[in-house]
C-alpha cells in the first residue's frame, strides 16, 4: 500500500505539470511562475487538465487517509487502491481525449471511483 501511495503522489504532480505542458506554446513559462501571471490563453486541453486535476485533488483527500489508516491498521485494501487508482487514470485519459463533452460518461467513469472509496472505509471500520 505504501507504494501505491507514492505512485498516486507522483500522479498528482503528474496532473500539475500537463496543465502546463499543454499550453506552453500559448503562455509563456514566466507567466506559470508567479501567481500573478496571465494563464489567460490556455489551450481547451490545459483547461480540461484542470478540471481533472481539481477532481483528482477532492478524492484525494479521502484516499490517502483510507490508504495510510489501511497501512497502519494493517487492513487489506491494496486491491480496492489499485482499482480506485485505475480509475483515476481513466479519468484522466478522459479530460485528455475530451470524453466527457458527451453527457452521462463522465459519471460512468467518476462514480466506481467512489464507490471503491466507500469500500475502503467500510473495510477499515469493520476491522
């Protein structure tokens, strides 16, 4: 499970660079530098990266502390982390295609992320 945490740690500054990366040819690096700085001609990609990187940020904030409790209290939910992380990659695949500009796909893909969510506390409280 440890590696599992660091592997998604690195798939969050991972999510941080492509924003970026993306429009670089548009914004100039300075202008990623400071918070000042005018990002105003992001490319739709950067824009949809995002989108997935502020979603990636709001699960996270339930994932590593179900991850790092499931460590400590020695509770077997490596393989409900490596779906969950699975589908986080999806997700992602998803901004980057732009799958999500036809309704209804965005939650077949998002919510099972959830719900193995919902199984990794439901592990943890019952052991």
């Amino acid at each position: 499970m440890v590696n599992l945490i660091i592997c998604v740690t690195f798939f969050y500054a991972l999510h941080l660079f492509l924003r970026m990366s993306f429009s670089l040819h548009k914004v100039p690096y300075v202008d990623f530098t400071y918070t000042g700085g005018d990002d105003s001609g992001l490319t739709d990609l950067s824009k949809r990266m995002m989108v997935a990187t502020e979603n990636l940020r709001q699960s996270m904030l339930i994932f590593i502390p179900f991850a790092m409790m499931s460590v400590v209290l020695n509770v077997d939910n490596l393989l409900l982390g490596k779906i969950w992380f699975g589908l986080r990659i999806v997700y992602l695949f998803g901004h980057i295609i732009d799958l999500y500009r036809f309704p209804h796909i965005r939650p077949i893909i998002w919510l099972p992320s959830i719900v193995v969510l919902v199984m990794m506390g439901l592990n943890l409280y019952v052991s």
